[in-house]
C-alpha cells in the first residue's frame, strides 16, 4: 500500500492494527504500507480520484447530490470503468467495534514512513522505506516492533515468562561472553542475538529481526 500520510487519515494506531489485522484474516500473508510526503503523486490513486471529483463536478451541474450513496449509484448507472464499492455506516460501525479499545501508542508515530507486518497484531516499522532484501524484510534504518494489542501483548508476555526456565541463564556477565548467541526479550517477544561488547552496566546485542512464526533474519 502507497499513500500519504495525514494521521488523521492514516497513521495512527487503528489503522496500524487493521492493517496487521484484516489482510491476514482474507489470506495474505505479509503486508507493507507506506506513507509520502505531502505534495507527492502517489499514481494510480491519484488518478483514481481526480476521475471521480470530476465525474461529481458535472453530476452536481445536473442534478443534486445530496450524499454518497446518490453519487455510488449515479457512477454505477454511467457503468464506470473504475471498481466501486460502496460502504454503510453499519460495516463501519462494525468494524470499529473490532478494533481494541486497548492500543498501544506507536512512539515516533510521525516519523514513520514504512509498517510491514506478517503476524497479526505485530508490526515492524521504521522512518524510510525500504525494499533492498524483497521479499525478505531487511534491517536498513533501524526497524523497531511494536505489539499493538496491549491485551495480546499482556498475554504474550505472560507466556514468555512462563517459558524462561527453559532457557540456559549464566551466573555471571563477563567478555567471555562476547561473540555467543543469547535471547534478547523485548515486548514480549524473543530475538535471537549475538553479543558485541559489555561494560560494566550493560551489554550490546546484534539480534535478528522477526519475519514471520519462528522465522527471523540477519546478522
């Protein structure tokens, strides 16, 4: 998806959980949306709706019209060559009783230029658009995830506790440790890492980024 991106309109955290959410539940399995600048031509959406304000332009010069479903029916009698759906208040009413009244806040919210996500309620996004690994998801300008469900994220976390008396912990940090792979825990969800330095109040990890269910890339 290409748009621009008014948050508003479009980026904010609903529409970040419907994207996450609905294109799973019709079949896709990976979705990226990404937002240009004000100004920018954004193609074939564009075109799409400057077709449509002028075909309202010389409706309106006809006859009144009053709302959209008079304007939907007029296009469908003219048989439009563009695709038209038309959408009640009732299916929008539905659909934001779908979304949670929990979400969590996407911080840097304005910053964002791309959200890719292949797993429901989770999305990666970061501040420039990139395709350079297509069709895998690249780690360029320092992707961040976020689990947009506060519930699905309680509930995640939850789990993830549950199951850290499985994993092999070390007594002690020291260099020795430099160079080995561990499991960094960062909301709710577990990344595969590799440890780059320590010092004596913290410890620097390379992890791999989530691409899909037990599936991760880079390093």
């Amino acid at each position: 998806m290409i748009s621009d991106g008014p948050t508003m309109q479009y980026r904010s955290k609903e529409n970040f959980f419907c994207l996450s959410s609905v294109p799973f539940e019709l079949g896709f399995k990976k979705v990226t949306w990404n937002f240009l600048e004000a100004g920018h031509g954004k193609g074939a959406a564009d075109g799409v709706g400057a077709a449509l304000k002028r075909r309202a332009d010389v409706f309106a010069s006809r006859t009144d019209i009053p709302d959209g479903r008079m304007f939907f029916e007029k296009l469908i009698e003219e048989k439009s060559k563009i695709k038209l759906f038309y959408i009640t208040e009732g299916e929008i009413e539905e659909n934001d009783r779908s979304i949670p009244d929990q979400l969590e806040t996407v911080c840097g919210t304005m910053e964002i230029h791309q959200i890719s996500t292949t797993k429901s309620g989770h999305i990666n996004w970061r501040i420039l658009s990139c395709f350079c690994s297509a069709p895998d998801y690249c780690l360029c300008f320092a992707p961040e995830s976020v689990v947009l469900n506060k519930a699905q994220k309680k509930k995640t976390t939850m789990k993830t506790e549950s199951c850290q008396g499985m994993l092999n912990t070390t007594p002690e940090i020291t260099m020795s440790l430099v160079g080995e792979w561990c499991v960094v825990c960062y909301d709710g969800e577990a990344y595969p890492g590799v440890v780059q330095d320590i010092d004596e109040e913290s410890v620097q990890v390379k992890t791999m980024c989530i691409i899909g269910v037990n599936r991760f890339f880079g390093l």
